[in-house]
C-alpha cells in the first residue's frame, strides 16, 4: 500500500504540538507493517536544513502567488523516510511558526500557504508531480493539509483515496470568502454543500466534506465532534457524513518516550526498577529548586498554556493544592496571561511552585519522569499525549475525563482498584472544585506507597506502541481503497 502523509509539522523538525509527534511515528509504523510510505511537508527553512539528499523531482514555476515552486525529494533524518518537500521560498522561507508570525498573528497569506499543499498532494495523487512514485491513499492531517481533498475531488483524475484526521477541530484554517479566486478550485464548492462556512471558507470543512474516509485521534472525540458542544459548528457537517467519523487512538514513540532508555533523565528505570524514578524524583525537585521533601505529590503540567488545557482550573485550585501539600511544577507556553498567572504562583510560593515559561524537549522529560503525577484538566483534548508520557513513566495522570483522556486514563475508583485495572484519576466537571477533590484522592493514594506503586505498575503496563492504530490505519485505508474501486 502506497501512502502519502501531507502536514505542516513533524518532530523534531517543526513542532507546535501533538500532531507532530504523530507526523514523525506514524508513517514509521506504518512503514514498519510494509506499507510504502512517503511525507508531504511546507519547505520551511527547518526541514530544508535537515531533510537528507534532497532532489529536484520536478520544477512547477509560479503558482499561489510565489514566482518560483520546486518540489523536492530527500530523506527524514534518522528514520529514513522519503519525504517530498514543497520548495516555495517566497510562501514558506520565514522565520516563526508554520503558523504565525513572531508577534503571534497568523500568517496574511496562509490560504495560499496551505491551498499549495494541497494542490501539490492532489497532483501527486494524479501521478503528474512524481511520474516514479503515485501513492493509493493520501492521508491529511488537520486543516493545514485538508485542502488535498478537496483538489483531489474537484481537479485531478485520481485513483487514489483520501483520508483525513482531525487532531483539533478547534483551528479550523478560515479565510475571507473574496479569496475564493485564488483556490482555483470549481465554483460549486463554494457553497455551503463545500467550502462556505459561515460567510467564510473553511479548510477544515474541505476535510470533512471531501475526504473519503475522516477519522480522529479517539474514540470518544470521535463521538464528541459529532455534538454540538464539541462540534466547533461543524458538528452537522460531521453527522452528515455518509461513513461516520472513525477514532482511532494516537500511539506513543518508545524510542522516544522510553524511561528504560532515556537518555535526557536523572536514572532510568522501569516497572521492576523502581528505585531510579525515586532518584528522577530528587534531581527534578533539586533542578527546579523545589523542597527536598519526599512525602509531597508532586504534580507537573507540560502543556501548551490555552483555554483548551484547563490551566485555570489549577491556577483556582492552588490554595487547596498547597494546603494539601502537593508540590506543583508547570512548564509551557501560550496565552500572556496564564504564563504570567504561573509565574506569579511560582513567585509567591518558593519550594512549592515551580513555572518554566518556555519550550524544552529534554527538561520535559525531567519533568515526566521525576513527578509523581501529570495533570491534564483539558476542556477538551482530541487524544493528549502528555498523560500517556504520564502512564508509560508511572506517573500517574489526574485528567478530565474527555477525549482522548477519557480513552486512555481508568480512574483509581474502588471497582477498578479492587480490579487491577486503575491507571489515574479523572473528575467530570470543570470546575475548581471537582479537579481538587480529584487530586486530593490523589494525595491520599500517595501517602498508601505499596498501594500507589502498584498502580504505577498497571499504568506502566499499559500498552501504547504505535503498532495497534498503525494497523487500524491500514484496515482503514484497505477499506476505503477498495470503496474506490467499486
Ligand atoms: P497538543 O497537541 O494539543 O498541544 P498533546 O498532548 O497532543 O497536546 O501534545 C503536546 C506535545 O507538546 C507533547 O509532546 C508535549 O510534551 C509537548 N509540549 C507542550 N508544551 C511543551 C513545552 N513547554 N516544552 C516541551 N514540550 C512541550
Ligand atoms: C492535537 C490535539 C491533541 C492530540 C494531538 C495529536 O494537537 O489537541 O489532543 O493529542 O493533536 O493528535
């Protein structure tokens, strides 16, 4: 099975959050079951430098504004994946995000940006960009690329299906409706029935609407998006699809997140090893210039700092925190306002609040693996990946309990104690409140260590390889290939 990834981020090249974790490990897996796997990436000055060997495959000129569009050919480094990049300095040689410029706006000509993706994916898909390579099964990830189904249904013959994954239906890639002229695309997507949203475009509805087969990255936000409180507004659209929505839970890279082969922490260790995540515990409360005190919970939150992640709930719950004696280390970056309420915290309360307003790959994984718990209070969350950094490093995640989190994280109630099966702690409600009373079950557990140790066991034992949803994707491509061809 031939397969094309499209997206505009893959780690370690350019990352903004999970979807690039899923970038980088997906097609690996999925190369690893004997699928032929290719990536479609922007040329962002990041992946220029780092892609290996990179070819010429053919020379396009002008097209979306740009005077001069190549696409290229080379290699992932490390995992030697062959990727295609899209060489358009003028649209992708900046400085910044993929998204934004430094001061946070988004790029003025992101509708060209990303349309060019797309258009490319779709030519690829049609065999007319790589006459040696033509993939079965384009896979687009989140708004950013789903214009490649709507050129592959409006322009290219193509033989080949396409699938797309919403990872956050809340980013939604909208434009101004007078930008229509520069799609090139037929006038009847214009309507509500393609791209109209609203008075707007919208290329995430160009996904939903236009893709073959549409999934997310779990079973719960599967069902979620199809409500109108998580639909985003789409949620018509999503229940109106003639093959429902599929969810199929994101993986974990292993080499990656390992803590048996880590090489960025204190000690590694594993389920049978316990005593070295004790040592984590210590260089990570050294490191942040936390108390010394070894009976604390101490919490951490690595997270991008938007109302999406639930922040404020602990920012409202500090003073019960504190008063229950759990330690709190927070590390990420997002809104002015909650990087600035942490820090204030972490001010106020020397020894027991810790803020590092910044991103870190390394001193992640301190923070993962030195911690007792990892919170995730998410108003919603399409998978997380914090939380199964959490549950493969037995610590153990305290999370809302929706999306993804819902599907990865069994709360530690009586039953599920009695049973073996609890991995962490979840509450419902949104509020202060409830997420307090969550971690003040916590606290207790803690303080019970044979109890608590052993649902670090059953946390650690949880299995969250990329082997199971690789093979998920590919029954889900065979599917929607053969529906083509019927
Ligand atoms: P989202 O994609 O919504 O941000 P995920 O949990 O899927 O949420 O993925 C977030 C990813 O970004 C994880 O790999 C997490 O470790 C990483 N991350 C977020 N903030 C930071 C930070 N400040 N420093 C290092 N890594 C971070
Ligand atoms: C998005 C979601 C997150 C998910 C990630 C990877 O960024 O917010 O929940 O884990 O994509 O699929």
């Amino acid at each position: 099975m031939r397969v094309l990834h499209v997206a505009a981020e893959v780690f370690p090249l350019v990352k903004t959050g999970g979807l690039a974790d899923v970038v980088a490990a997906l097609p690996v897996a999925l190369a690893e079951q004997g699928a032929d796997v290719r990536l479609l990436l922007p040329g962002l000055p990041p992946m220029l430098d780092a892609v290996q060997g990179a070819r010429t495959i053919i020379d396009i000129g002008s097209c979306f504004g740009a005077l001069r569009v190549r696409l290229l050919l080379g290699r992932m480094p490390g995992s030697k994946l062959p990727v295609y990049l899209v060489d358009a300095p003028y649209l992708y040689r900046r400085d910044g995000s993929p998204y934004q410029d430094r001061q946070g706006e988004e790029w003025p000509d992101n509708l060209q940006r990303f349309a060019l993706l797309g258009w490319i994916a779709a030519h690829l898909a049609a065999g007319d960009a790589d006459l040696q390579w033509t993939p079965e099964i384009v896979h687009a990830h989140d708004w950013h690329a789903a214009m490649s189904c709507a050129y592959m249904a409006d322009h290219a013959p193509t033989a080949a299906a396409s699938v797309f994954t919403v990872h956050n239906l809340a980013f939604q890639g909208l434009f101004p409706m007078h930008d229509w002229s520069l799609l090139g695309l037929a006038s009847r997507l214009m309507s509500p029935a393609g791209l109209e949203f609203h008075g707007q475009l919208s290329f995430m509805k160009a996904g939903l609407k236009f893709a073959d087969r549409v999934t997310t990255v779990s079973p719960s936000y599967a069902r979620e998006i199809a409500t109108h409180e998580f639909g985003c507004g789409l949620d018509g659209v999503i229940r109106g699809r003639e093959v429902p929505v599929a969810g199929i839970l994101n993986g974990i890279d292993d080499a990656i997140w390992n803590p048996a082969t880590d090489a960025a922490i204190d000690t590694r260790y594993d389920a049978e090893r316990l005593a070295g995540k004790q040592a984590c515990r210590r260089a990570l409360q050294a490191e942040l210039g936390l108390d010394r005190d070894d009976q604390a919970l101490l919490l951490v939150v690595v997270s991008r700092l938007t109302a999406q992640k639930g922040l404020d709930l602990v920012l409202a719950a500090l003073p019960e925190l504190l008063r229950l004696g759990v330690q709190l280390a927070v590390q990420g970056t997002g809104e002015p306002a909650l990087e600035a309420a942490f820090r204030l915290a972490a001010q106020a309360h020397p020894g027991r609040v810790h803020a590092f307003i910044g991103y870190d790959e390394a001193r992640a994984h301190r923070l993962v693996a030195g911690a007792d718990a990892i919170a995730v209070p998410s108003r919603f969350e399409p998978c997380g990946l914090t939380q199964m950094y959490g549950l493969r490093y037995g610590t153990l995640p305290i999370v809302r309990r929706v999306g993804g989190l819902a599907d990865t994280v069994t709360d530690a109630d009586e039953a599920a104690l009695a049973e073996g099966r609890a991995t962490g702690f979840t509450f419902d409600a949104a509020t202060p409140a409830a997420f307090e009373r969550c971690v003040a079950r916590a606290v207790q557990l803690h303080a019970e260590p044979l109890r608590w140790q052993q649902i670090v066991r059953q946390a650690m034992a949880r299995s969250s390889s990329w082997a199971g949803p690789a093979r998920e994707y590919l029954a889900l491509y065979a599917e929607a290939a053969e529906a083509l061809r019927r």
